[in-house]
C-alpha cells in the first residue's frame, strides 16, 4: 500500500514509544458506527481488520481513522418541512412562524435521519517514531487536523511539530524553476503552477508539458511564483510539491516495483511488504526533500523562515 499525498509533521527522533502504549492511548477513540439518531461518527479502526488498532511493521506504525456521516441533504429536509408546513397552515389558519418552521425542520431531520444512507472515509497515518516523522495521507491539512486532534486528545504531552523549514518551498521551487537546475537526487517533471502575488493572481499551469526555461523565466520574470512542482526523486519516486510543503500525486516508479518480488506472497505479506517498502522509500526521500528546502526549522528556533 502506497500513500498517495503526505501532510507531513515532525515528532522527537527516536520517539521512545511502543506500539501497546500507544494502542492504550488509542482504544476510548475507537470507532463505533453511528447510532440512528446521530449524524457523524469518528474512530480508530485496525488497519488490517484484527483488533489491533496500531499496524506494526518494522518498527513503523500504521493507522487508519474512519469517519462515518450520514449523507441527509437539506434540500430533502426543506422540501418535506415545506409540505408539512403548508398542512399546518390548511389546519390552523395561518402560515407557521420562524419558531415552528424550525421546530418543523428538526422534528423532520430527526425522522427522516434513521433512514439516512451513509458513507465511511478512511485516512491513513504513518508514525515513523525511529526518524520522526507523522504523516497523513490526506489531500488537505484540514482532514489532517481531524488526526491531530484526536491524537492530542489521546496521547499526554504529545510531542508533535509543525514542519518548518528554513526555505520556503515557493521560493525554492521558483529558483529551480529558474536557474533550471534541479536540487541534487531530484529532477523536474512536466507539470508546474506558477502564480503571481498581486491583486490578479494571473495564474498558469502546464500538464503534461515539457517546461521550455526561456518561457518559464518570462513567467518569473513578470513576478510568478512556483506553487506547485512536479518531481521525481533518485528515479524512484515520482510526485507534486506544494507551496504550503504538502506533498501530492505520489507515484512508485517502474524501479520500485521491480525490486518487490510480491507473487509468492499472501495478501497479509503482500500489504506489510509494500508498507515497509513505502515507509523506507518514503522516510529516506523526505530527508533529501527537506535538505533541498534548507533544511528544518525548530519551533524553538527564533529566527524566521527565509523568503529566498
């Protein structure tokens, strides 16, 4: 298994934690599926359906959340509250006011909310407690603050960090862009945003597009800047940086899967192969991209990031 976006965060390397400490933290946010009066629920799943809610593979930690909602649109709570609304006007006289519509539109939510359809959400996380590293595999940081939340509520003096670095990935991206000179161990793809910073926010992007540096120069010169890149890391790993240091699109290459012989295994070696392949690959290419950004920025550090 392969994450396919990083949301990537920073913990004390090595974190002296285990997986059963960590399993205690985790077991009163366990998930339990929504009730017929409730409209969301939020738990903690075992990631390959044993009980065991913490994932181990060679000393890497994997979980999964699961997030259940019911899908109840309010288009369908309005309709029938109008329906019922106008049948309390035809017995009473006179059209209902603010109170009883709203008192009309709960007392319909609540019937119509047992019969809801729902959808489960699972979002993956990485604990690398041997080099540091919390990862999300979430397209945004708002549903990976839905993790963070949960394990600063279970876990006491959680020792997370923001990743900081000393160079923002903006003006990195833009002077690679730029000099077209990619840092050592990566080379640059196809595909690039580049955005100005004034009041227009003229934006271009190129899919799939060899990136002519003459014209991408112009662009810069004219006072863009990259927000987003793609890259491929040491031929094996190819994927999108972010302005705000997510990491996207992330894609094994051809070289990966040869090195993993998965035909004689079951499914239960296949998927911890793959994760320990992933979790190595992974935790050594996020080294070598952080060092291309200047390197990490303490909290503790007073100094603020440089702009270039």
């Amino acid at each position: 298994m392969w994450f396919k976006n990083l949301q990537i965060y920073r913990l004390p390397a090595p974190w002296s934690i285990t997986a059963d400490q960590l399993e205690s933290h985790l077991a009163s946010q366990a998930f339990t599926p929504c009730t017929s009066l409730e409209l969301q629920s939020q738990g903690w799943v075992s990631p390959r359906g044993n009980e065991r809610l913490v994932h181990v593979v060679n000393r890497q930690f994997l979980l999964q959340l699961n997030t259940e909602k019911k899908l109840l649109p309010s288009t369908v709570v309005n309709q029938v509250a109008k329906a019922r609304a106008a049948e309390l006007e035809e017995q009473q006289g006179f059209p209902p006011g603010r109170k009883q519509t709203k008192e009309l539109k709960e007392q319909v939510a609540d019937e119509l909310l047992p019969r809801a359809f729902s959808i489960v959400r699972s979002t993956f996380t990485w604990i690398d407690p041997v080099n540091g590293w919390l990862v999300v595999d979430a397209g945004s940081s708002g549903k990976a603050e839905e993790i963070l939340k949960l394990l600063l509520k279970a876990i006491p003096k959680f020792p997370l960090e923001t990743l900081r670095t000393v160079r923002s990935p903006l003006s990195c991206m833009t002077d690679w862009l730029a000099s077209d000179e990619a840092p050592s161990g990566f080379t640059v793809d196809q595909d690039t945003e580049l955005r100005a910073s004034g009041d227009s926010k003229a934006t271009v992007r190129f899919v799939r597009h060899t990136l002519d540096p003459d014209d991408v120069r112009r662009h810069i010169e004219s006072g863009k800047q990259c927000t987003r890149l793609a890259l491929t890391w040491n031929d094996r790993v190819s994927f999108t940086l972010t302005e705000n240091l997510s990491v996207k699109k992330i894609t094994p290459l051809d070289v990966l899967k040869e090195d993993s012989d998965v035909t004689s295994m079951n499914d239960d070696e296949r998927f911890d192969g793959d994760f320990m392949l992933m979790t190595g690959e992974l935790s050594k290419m996020l080294v070598d991209l952080i060092e291309a950004l200047g390197g990490q920025l303490r909290e503790n550090d007073g100094s603020a990031a440089m702009a270039a």
